[in-house]
C-alpha cells in the first residue's frame, strides 16, 4: 500500500477508535461531574485533609481554590528540584539552579511542560514521580474542573454556587484519569515502553563499544503525559525517543490517549446541558479545523521544501524512520491542536508550512480540540464571541443556551480570548528587541523569527512542544516564559470562572423564534469563522515574516 | 479582608488535598505500574527490551547505535541513521560519528540552514563512497538524523544499499544477508501504521552469527 493511502487507513482507525468511546466516555464524565455520591477513597481523602464535599463554592472561592491549589504545586515543585540531591533515586543527579527550577515547577502547574533541561542527565527518579507526574495528573483536573464550572454556569439558574472545587479536582484525577492511565501505561509497556526504577544498563555493542543506555520509569509517565495533554517529556527526545514511544502502535496510542477526553467532553458538555447537538456542533468545528490543519501540515511534509530537504529527497530530517511522514504529520497535529506538546519527531526541522502549521494551531488558542477542559472553555468562549458578533448583525440582545449574553459575559470572553495574542505578541516583540537574542537562536531568517514565535505561543497556550533549536536556558527566556505560562493560564481561567459565576446568577430565557440557533452548520460556519478571524487579525503579520516566508522561499 | 482570608483557606486547603494526591498519584500509582511490569512478559519491555547474546547484555532493540568498524576499508556492519546530536565534540567534524546512546535528540535545523544543507552533502558523500554508488542512490534516511538520534531501525532501501558491502566483506553467500534482512524487516503495524523498518543492532547480530567474521 502507498505511503498516503496507509495514512489514511491509520487515520480512519483513529477516527473510529475516538467514535466508539465518544459516547460512553462523556457520558461517563458527565455522570463524575453531577452525581451527589463519593466515593470510599474520596471520602477517606476528603476526610484527611478536612475539607467539606458537600458545600458548594461561589465563583470566587472557586477561583481562590484554583489558584491557592496552583501556587502550592509551584512551590512543592521548586522545593523538590531544589532538594534532589537529598531525595533517593537521584544518581547523583543534584539539586537544580533555580531559574530552571522556577520555570519547570510553573511549567508543569500550568500543564504547559515547556522543557529547559535534558531529563535523563538532570531529574531524578523520585521528582519525575513525586512531582512532574502528580502535575500531569492534577494540572489536567483543574482544567477539567474549569469547564466544568463553566458548563455549570449554562445549567444553573438564579444561584451563586458553581460547584465544590476540591470534589471537581479529586473526581476528575481519581475517576477519570487516573484509571485510564494505569491502562494505557500498562498496554504501553506490553508495546515496549519502560518502566524501570534503576538508572540505565550497562552494554557492549557488537564492535566492542561499551555504552550505558539511560532507563526510567516512563511508561507511568508516558499515559498520563497525553492522556493529560501535558506533554512533557521523562526523555529528552520526548515521544520521538524508542523507550517512550517504540513503535507505530504505541504512536497511535498515543495520539488516541491525546484527543479522547478533548474530544468526548463535547459529549459531557452536551448531556449536561440537555441538548446533545449542542456538543456535535462545538465538535464539527473543532474536526473540520483539525482536518484542515492535518491537511496542511501532512501534505507539506510530504513534499519536501527547502535545500537540505531537496538534497536528502524527503524531509526526514528529525523524523523516526519507524513513523515516516504521515504518522509525524498525524503526531504533531494533534499534539499542538490540544495543549500536550509531546512530540514524536523535531517541530524545528518541519518544513515551513508544516511547522507553520502547528504554530497555528495553537495560535488558533488550542480548541483543535484544545486541551483537557481547557479546550471545551476555549471554545464555548469563542461560541460566546460568535453569538454575540451574531447579534450585533441583526441588533438583537444576543442569547447562548438560555442564558442572555450582557456587558459582563462579553468582557470576561474578551478578556480569555485575548490573554494569549496579547502574550505572544509582546513577549516575541520584545524577545527580537533583545541583543542576545539572535545568539539564542538555532536557525536564522524567517525561521529564526519561527523559532521566538513558537516559543511565546507554546508557553502562552501552555503547551509546551518547542522549535527546540532556540536555546532558552538564559535567564531572560526562563523568566519571560514562566511569566507566559502563568499569565497565559491563569488570566483565561480566573475570566472564565467569573463569566461562569455570571451565567449561573442568571435567569433562564426562553427560546423564542428570535433565538439564534447554536446546533446547526449555520452556527458551525459562524463559530469556526469566528476563530478563523481572530487568528488571522492577531498573527497574519507575524505569520507572514516567519513560516510563510520561509515557505515561499 | 474577606477576598484575602478566603484566599488563605483555600490555599491551605489546596495544600494538603496535593499532598493527599501526591501519595496517591505519585507514589502509589507508579508503584503499582511498576510492579505490574515485573511480571512475565512485561519484564523484558520494562527493562528496555536488553538484547543478550551470550549472556552478556549487547544493547537494546529499541536503541540505535551505530557500531563502529575497526578497519573502516573492511566494514561488516549494517549501519545505522547518523546522530544529529553527540556527547563528544570532537565527533561534529565527522559525518557520521560513532553512536552515543547518552544522549538524545534532534539538529532541530531547517531545511533551509546551509549548516544542515552541508552535514546531509558529508553525509551523502560518505555513505557513497563507503557503499561505492552515486550520490543519487543513497535514501533519505540515510543522509538525515531522526528526532531522538537513537533511530533503531533504517529503511528497507538503506538496509538494501549496504547489502553488498556487507557480503563483500563478511563473506556471506548474497541470498543468505539477503535472508536475514528480509528475517529483519518488519512491515507497517497492522499493514497501515508507522513505515516498514529493518531493525540495525538485530540484523548485524543475526550477520555475525551467521557466520560473517567481524
């Protein structure tokens, strides 16, 4: 079979694969999320560290809860990098400077996974466990617990309680993830993916080279870096590296771990509002957008651009031979659609529409499909925006599910939607006015200018995949990206629990023959141009000097 | 005052609820991933697929390292995709430096960097002469260095181009290194996934026993 044609026969799998869980897996979610019973590891933990399940928050304590939450991650996580050289299992691997600290401990709490340091040669067993991978599991709650706070707003009428943000967390970790990972990490190692407590193996090559092969235990890790959409790697090479990703089936794995709970939240979204085609439809654009893009990036990568490319015959520069061209394109698609960042091949080396490509999905603010959590609130965001530029056409006071969308609703959107542009385009404005930058970089030109653009627009949408030729260790990239990370977390979480809290204090409208329907293609054209248009108002000029013009070279 | 108190009683609360996770999530839940791969089956994968051969560990079949010839005029090895990224510096003059497993990573070069666009011409010109063809034949794989640079397997057509060096110098009847290539290719996952591959470290292990001198 042909290269393209295999592809896509790989992707109708994926595609099928996703199908059959949609229904099941959201429903499921939707049941966690509104059922009043806990569980007995729930009630024992909830017991433990004292707090109530059974009280509801206001918008505001549930904010505090997050960020509180999120500012004790940091800090447990700076600590434990700053203590390694007393933690076992750290070989000798010491105590971590603090900027490189500061910055991992943010970038894992925002489920970013931006990667300033090479693990196996710096992190130690005990923080890769104890730390980064508590941190896939519960920056990937928050998330969830965030949308569904959101959602929440659109179900409530007339309360001011969204919800008990400790039970939102715990359910989402104990319930969801956490039993999806033990299985995924399990058929991982079946697959050929590690799991090892010790530091290596010692061999002698058959000419008589002795070298030391790096272990650790990543299997753990590995499922819940995409199951999470975290994406940080417990290997340099990250989901390129064999021990993590040793195969075209484990790669698949992987990529279905990636979008499953993205996708099936949709579903969730849908049963708890009560109206199923409110979900499919947030679900059309986020696949005719991830169709699109896959489109784009696969076909680039398929025909070669650039000299070295040409030389070589094929752009297999940074790419496995055990995945070729459609698998990476399938990979890098995906993991920059949703906020994990993981990679299975160097985004750098991408030709310029390919990786222009992937930068654009997540300028696109990640709803391709986004996120776990974090991409279902991008995109009721968005749907927000859309309903109201909507009603600005026909002058009418704009409505979404029942609920009216007033002065506030309209600025907190805002406020979420224009966090990242605002981030990316200031931090890479101000990072090209710096002198060393141009030291930093790994590639010059228009895809030097790629390389400060990603990396802005990864930290900003917290997802963490890089142009990794930009050398970032500088303690000006360090502190400039964390900042991103937080800002670029926090602001569009903090904006969307205050529109939650707003919609929840509402009355219900009812429809009436003026209410614009928000199930049909009509709303999917509207709602996918309204992304379409943000983007391209905010990035076509930075878009353009850097992989358009490298594409066109 | 109540915003910051509010927030203080959240915090405190959000203390102890990580900690709590923390011992389920990062303690108890590798834990139990780990002793699940103790057993038969999952042993071997677990501890990074170990290739033994008489007892002594050689490598791993998920790790490509490229072995290095003793005389390179007489050189029995398959090899592997080049290493973008090595340990020792003073490899970055070679075009095809030795394998290091130390490491892992990519050139993260485009295209259009003439310092990749010069690596992929060495490489090129390398790996023709070593096989005696025309630049034109030697496959992409072969001239590129993969995302981890600890790419275990190449091409059928690169695996092909070093088939008759490999009988030339091991002595090996054709049809036999022809065999063990074949023996050592395995096709798309499920017939579709990923791309056919031939894994490196196997094949030279299955020459080797075969009989070929090394």
């Amino acid at each position: 079979m042909s290269d393209t044609g295999a592809g896509f026969v790989q992707l109708g799998i994926l595609l099928v694969a996703l199908a059959v869980v949609y229904r099941p897996l959201g429903d499921y979610m939707a049941r966690v999320f509104t059922s009043k019973k806990h569980l007995k590891v729930e009630r024992v933990l909830y017991r433990v560290v004292r707090v109530n399940p059974d009280s509801e928050q206001r918008w505001t304590t549930y904010a505090a809860g997050v960020l509180g939450f999120s500012f004790v991650s940091v800090v447990v996580l700076y600590l434990l990098q700053r203590l390694q050289s007393v933690l076992p299992f750290n070989f000798g691997r010491g105590t971590l400077d603090p900027a490189t600290s500061f910055n991992t401990a943010v970038s894992f709490v925002t489920n970013t996974n931006w990667q300033s340091y090479v693990p196996e040669t710096v992190m130690g067993h005990t923080v890769q466990m104890a730390g980064l991978t508590v941190q896939n599991f519960v920056s990937a709650a928050v998330g969830l617990a965030v949308a569904v706070a959101l959602v929440r707003g659109f179900v409530r009428a007339k309360t001011d309680r969204l919800g008990n943000v400790w039970v939102d967390i715990v359910r989402g970790a104990v319930r969801i993830l956490l039993p999806i990972a033990f299985l995924f990490a399990i058929v991982l190692i079946a697959f050929g993916t590690v799991m090892s407590l010790t530091k290596g193996v010692d061999v002698t090559g058959p000419d008589g080279v002795q070298h030391t092969i790096a272990l650790a235990p990543v299997a753990s890790q590995e499922s819940i870096k995409e199951l999470g959409t975290n994406g940080g790697g417990i290997l340099n090479a990250n989901s390129a590296h064999p021990f993590e990703n040793p195969n075209s089936w484990t790669n698949l794995i992987e990529i279905f771990l990636i979008l499953v709970i993205p996708v099936s939240l949709t579903r969730t979204f849908g049963t708890m509002v009560g109206n199923k085609r409110q979900g499919t439809a947030l679900l059309a654009v986020m696949g005719i957008l991830w169709a699109g893009m896959l489109t784009l990036i696969w076909w680039a990568e398929a025909h070669p651009n650039g000299p070295a490319a040409l030389l070589a015959g094929a752009g297999m520069e940074g790419k496995e031979t055990r995945f070729g061209i459609p698998s990476t394109a399938l990979f890098a698609n995906s993991t920059t659609g949703t906020s994990t960042g993981a990679v299975n091949g160097a985004h750098d080396s991408l030709s310029g529409l390919g990786g222009g490509g992937a930068l654009l999905n997540m300028l696109f603010s990640e709803i391709t499909p986004g996120g776990v959590g974090t991409g279902l609130y991008s995109i009721l965001v968005f749907a927000i925006i859309a309903v109201f530029l909507a009603g600005l056409m026909v002058g009418r006071t704009p409505e979404y599910l029942g609920k009216k969308l007033g002065r506030r609703e309209i600025t907190t959107a805002s406020i979420a939607i224009l966090a990242m542009p605002t981030l990316v385009l200031i931090g890479s404005g101000v990072a090209l006015m710096m002198k060393d930058t141009a030291g930093a970089l790994g590639n010059s030109g228009a895809h030097g200018l790629s390389e400060v653009l990603y990396a802005f627009a990864s930290t900003s949408n917290n997802n963490g995949s890089a142009f990794g030729g930009i050398t970032v260790t500088s303690n000006f990239f360090q502190s400039t990206l964390g900042v991103c990370m937080l800002l670029g977390r926090f602001i569009p979480i903090i904006a969307v629990l205050c529109l939650a809290g707003s919609l929840a204090s509402q009355k219900r409208v009812p429809e009436s023959a003026g209410t614009l329907p928000t199930t049909g293609p009509q709303f999917v054209t509207m709602l996918a141009g309204t992304v379409l248009l943000v983007a391209a108002l905010t990035f076509v000029p930075a878009l353009a000097l850097g992989p358009i013009a490298e594409a066109l070279a | 005052m109540i915003v910051v108190k509010s927030i203080v009683k959240q915090t405190w609360a959000g203390l102890r609820v990580l900690l709590a996770l923390t011992v389920l999530l990062g303690v108890l839940y590798p834990l139990a991933v780990w002793g699940v791969s103790r057993i038969p089956g999952l042993h071997n994968q677990a501890e990074g697929s170990v290739v033994n051969e008489n007892g002594q560990p050689v490598g791993s079949s998920l790790i490509g390292v490229d072995p290095v010839a003793a005389d390179p005029d007489h050189d029995p090895w398959f090899h592997n995709r080049p290493q973008a990224v090595t340990a020792d510096p003073k490899d970055s003059n070679n075009p095809l430096p030795p394998g290091d497993p130390s490491v892992s990573g990519a050139s993260n070069k485009a295209a259009d960097n003439p310092d990749l666009v010069k690596a992929v011409q060495a490489r090129q010109d390398a790996i023709a002469k070593r096989e005696g063809v025309s630049n034109d034949k030697v496959p992409a794989d072969a001239v590129t260095a993969s995302g981890s640079g600890l790419d275990p397997a190449i091409s059928p057509a690169y695996a092909e181009l070093q088939v008759p060096r490999v009988v030339r110098v091991t002595g090996l009847p054709e049809a036999k290194v022809r065999q063990l290539v074949a023996d050592h290719t395995s096709g798309r996952g499920a017939g579709v996934l990923g791309e056919p591959t031939v894994n490196v470290l196997e094949l030279n292990l299955a020459v080797r026993a075969a009989g070929g001198h090394a």
